[in-house]
C-alpha cells in the first residue's frame, strides 16, 4: 500500500526542499517529489530524518542494566517519545556476569523486536576506563583490556555490539582497538586520562572518536590539548555531545559546532530519571539524586542526564548557533553514519527506511513514523 506525507519543508541530506511529498511503500521511501498543484493539505510544516540515539542507559523510571522483563519495551517507548526511531542500549561499569545478561537480552529485543524505537544493537560503555575521570563508574570494577573478553562479549551479544567505549592509555588499547574494528566494532575513547599524544595514536590505530566530547576526558589546554583537543582537531574523530547546556557550556557547545559541524553526533546518555519527577535515582549500583531535571552523585558529581534528542537538537539551534538543517543532521545522519549504517537510515532519500517525524517551526516533535508507520502510544 502506498502512503504519501506533504509538507511545506522536507529536509535531505542536501537540504531543505520547499513543498515536497515522500512516497512510501513497505516502510521504504520509494521517492521524493513536488506536490502536485492544487493540492494545499500539508500533513507537517517540517519533515525530517527521525533521529537516533547512540548512547542511552535508561529513562522513565527503567535502566538499560534491568533484569525486570519489559524494560527494553519501556524505553523504546519512551525514546520514540522523543522522534526516536532507532537506538542503542547503552550498558555501565558492573559485574561482568551482569553485563553479559544485558548484552544477551538486548540481542534478544535486536532479533525479535518490538514496540517503539528499534533497537540497532548495543554499546558497552565500561568497565575498560581508568580512574582519574571515572564519573559514575564504580573504578573496582574496572578491567584490563584482553582479546578473548572482547570476543566473549561479541559472541554473547550475538554479533549485536556496535560500540565499545574504553580508555586508550590502558596497556594493550591499541592492540584491542585494531582487534575490535576487525570485528566490525566502533570503538569511542572516555572516562580517561589520555594525552593528546595518546589519543591521536588510538585513532591512529583505528578508533572512532570521544564519548561524550568533553566530559570524562582530559580538557582543553593551550599546552597540552589533551583528549578534547585531539578531538576537535582531527577530521577522523567522531564527537558525541549532551548538549543539554550543564554537561557543556553554551560555549564549548559552539565551539564544538565550529570545529567539527559535520562529525557531532547528538547524544542524550540519557540514565533512569529521565522523563520522571526530581527525587533519588540509582546509576551503576549508587544512589543518585536528581534536582532541577540535574542528576548528581553524592559527591557532587554529574551523573548521567536527563536529555531528550529533541531537545538537544533546539539546545544546538538556540544556545550554539547551530542551523536547524545541521542540528538535525547532527541526531540522524550523523549517528547513522558513525555507526555505519546509513545506507539505511539516517536522511530521507529513496530506498532508506521511512522512520520520519513531523516537527513545528520551533522543532517541537509532531509525529513519528517508524518503517512508514505512524507511532502511537
């Protein structure tokens, strides 16, 4: 059944086109074309790429790292609440045991799906940090780098890891780095103490870029550019960014956006108190306290965010200067093509999948289709 959406603007990987309808058949875009004349109903003043979210450990009152059934069902709905189409669980430091039961039950919700945002797979963020820019993660649970692991955990996700964050001071980090791409793996650097020097050899030898750009790394020094400046200044370096204004300043916001527009991809890390009232919350097994939508450990520490995708995509056009036409990108192409996927998803074009949301002038969500259909819930 073919199923055609109007709008007064369409977005594509070029930009904006004025008046356009999307044709869709079998969840597929099957083309792009103007509107006929004489027709004046617009299904949205804006349609764009639904956006995907590389990088969430939990929302609406669940974590990522739940053993409860239904937990990956919940957040799905609650990141299509978002105009999110497609995402990746994203798990913490824990247990080994414990992260092998998630890495098995997010596979299961990769192979069988499901309602809500499809799940693209997962992202093993911890435990192969180093202490010094540790965040929330609990450093006695912190391992060594070792093929075998690596391969343990490949083979228990059933092929569905994506992403694997790690420090690339650790010993043997380049070594895992090459092992991992070879397995078709994106491998992003944080929660470390990395130099510049460290860091421009751990994308030498493969590595995709920063996790949360900014946070849990070495900053900015006019001496030592540390980790942030590796990141910004190498043309490789992938860049996820909260741009949720506390995690990063309005201005590093910018600057992230002047130095790399075309390598940012949009992130929530978004943890279980997003969504939910303001009161105490867990994250990687401590308590957390949440005031004013901020999440904190108890030591005054930030500790994961309560973001939205949508949100972050006006935080970029309101407070970083961003157009609306990159903002986009920077949550939808831009995460499909670190992950190496946008083939498939990521922009509005013929032959990639019909996940697509309706916005506002003001870039508020309106509607989500995932596959060509409309979501509700």
């Amino acid at each position: 059944m073919t199923q055609i959406l109007r709008a007064r603007r369409l977005l594509t990987e070029y930009g904006w086109q004025d008046d356009c309808q999307l044709r869709i058949e079998a969840g597929t875009i099957a083309a792009i074309e103007p509107i006929p004349a004489g027709i004046v109903w617009r299904d949205a003043e804006l349609l764009c790429p639904a956006y995907i979210d590389v990088h969430v450990h939990g929302g609406a009152g669940v974590d990522v790292m739940d053993d409860a059934p239904g937990t990956l069902d919940k957040l799905a709905h609650h990141k299509a609440q978002e105009g999110v189409a497609a995402w990746l669980p994203t798990t913490v430091t824990a247990p080994l045991a414990s992260i092998h039961r998630t890495l098995a039950r997010i596979a299961e919700r990769y192979h069988s799906g499901g309602p809500g945002a499809q799940v693209l797979g997962s992202y093993l963020e911890g435990p192969y940090f180093t202490p010094q820019n540790k965040g929330a993660h609990p450093p006695e649970l912190f391992r060594e780098l070792d093929a075998d692991e690596l391969d343990t955990l490949i083979a228990v996700s059933r092929h569905t890891l994506r992403v694997v964050a790690l420090a690339p001071e650790k010993p043997g980090a380049l070594r895992a780095i090459q092992h991992l791409k070879q397995q078709g793996v994106r491998v992003m650097l944080g929660h470390s103490a990395a130099t510049w020097a460290q860091t421009r050899a751990a994308f030498d030898a493969g590595a995709d870029g920063l996790v949360h750009c900014y946070n849990g790394m070495t900053g900015l020094h006019h001496r030592e550019p540390g980790m942030v400046g590796a990141g910004l200044t190498d043309p490789r370096a992938w860049l996820e960014l909260i741009a949720d204004g506390h995690h990063v300043h309005p201005a590093a916001m910018r600057l992230c956006g002047i130095c790399a527009k075309e390598r940012i991809v949009l992130i929530t890390d978004a943890m279980q108190a997003a969504g939910m009232p303001d009161g105490r919350y867990t994250l990687c097994g401590e308590q957390v306290d949440m005031r004013g939508g901020i999440v904190r450990t108890a030591s005054g520490g930030l500790a994961g965010s309560t973001l939205s995708v949508d949100a972050a995509v006006r935080h970029m056009v309101e407070l970083a200067g961003m157009t609306a036409e990159d903002a986009i990108h920077m949550a939808s192409l831009h995460p499909a093509r670190l992950l190496g996927i946008d083939s498939q998803l990521g922009s509005l074009k013929p032959g990639k999948r019909a996940n697509i949301i309706a916005l506002d002038g003001g870039l508020h969500l309106q509607h989500l289709w995932i596959q060509g259909q409309p979501y509700t819930h």
